[in-house]
C-alpha cells in the first residue's frame, strides 16, 4: 500500500516537472488582419483598379440610361396633364417597360461585379495564406491566427505579411 502511494507522489512530481519544461518553453504566436491585408497589399489594390476598368464603362452606361428614365418620367409627369390618355397611358408602358429592363442589367451588372470580385479576391487570399505559410515556416511559428477579436500588437504580423505580398512579382 506504502508502495502504490509512493508511486502516486513519484507520478504526480513527474508530471509536474514535465508541466512546468512546457511552461517554460515559449510559444511563438502571430496574428494577421485579413481585412487589412485585403485593403493595403499592392494585389489587393491591383485587383481593385482592374475591376473598376473592367465595370467601369458598364456602370456609367447604366447611370446614364437611369438618369434618361428619370428625365421621360419627369417629362411625362409635366406633360400628363395636357396629354390623351391613349398617349399617357403608352408612354408610362414604356417607362415602366424601360424600367425593367434598367432593374434587369442593374442585377446582371452586379452579379457579374461580385462575381469577379470573389474571384479577384480569392487570388489573393490564396497567395497570402501561401506568404502566411512561409512565415509560419520560416520563423517557427508555433500558431498564426487570422481576425482575432483581441490581440497584442506585440503579435501582428500583418505589415510583415503585406511587405512580403509587396515583394513578390
């Protein structure tokens, strides 16, 4: 019984010696901030103006196209009063028709938009998580974590990761 006991204690010490080396030792922890990353990496920024060139010209057309809906509605709303209703009613047809249409290349406009914007940004999301890997690699991170609620500035590695998204060609 004395033996078993004494093997407890021997156990339980053991344990608290292995607990504390653990302690001791120091873990390597880093945080980036993907919004950041997103917002300030020179691939992030190239994907922006690339996508402003390419829906650009789209979107103008379709502001332009809505402010001449906006003018034939005004203009019928003028000259309802002293129109035939025959003449009243096809022109709001064809407001209402014009309209829809607008309304349609409007979604069609942003989808295509979106889309292209997820593709843009997943390029360069996959080429962060590859500078974020090589960190972690390089400098023997123990744990990288991304969007963290509260974090230590002393942790950032965000302006590492973009410098080195910066660097690359």
């Amino acid at each position: 019984m004395m033996s078993k006991l004494l093997q407890s204690v021997a156990l339980a010490a053991s344990m608290m010696v292995a607990t504390s080396a653990v302690q001791a030792q120091e873990l390597k922890i880093g945080y980036v901030n993907s919004e950041r990353v997103l917002r300030e990496a020179n691939l992030a920024k190239a994907a922006q103006v690339k996508l402003e060139a390419e829906f650009g010209k789209r979107e103008k057309d379709l502001r332009d196209l809505e402010a001449k809906l906006r003018g034939a509605a005004d203009k019928l709303e003028k000259d309802a009063p002293t129109l035939p209703e025959a003449e009243r009613n096809r022109r709001q047809r064809d407001i209402v028709e014009q309209d829809r249409d607008l309304q349609r290349k409007k979604r069609e406009w942003q989808e295509d938009l979106t889309q292209r914007k997820n593709e843009e940004l997943s390029a360069v999301v996959e080429k962060a998580n590859r500078v974020i890997k090589q960190i972690f690699d390089n400098e023997k991170y123990d744990l990288i974590l991304q969007d963290a609620i509260h974090f230590s500035p002393r942790v950032d590695i965000t302006k590492k990761v973009i410098d080195a998204l910066n660097a690359q060609k």
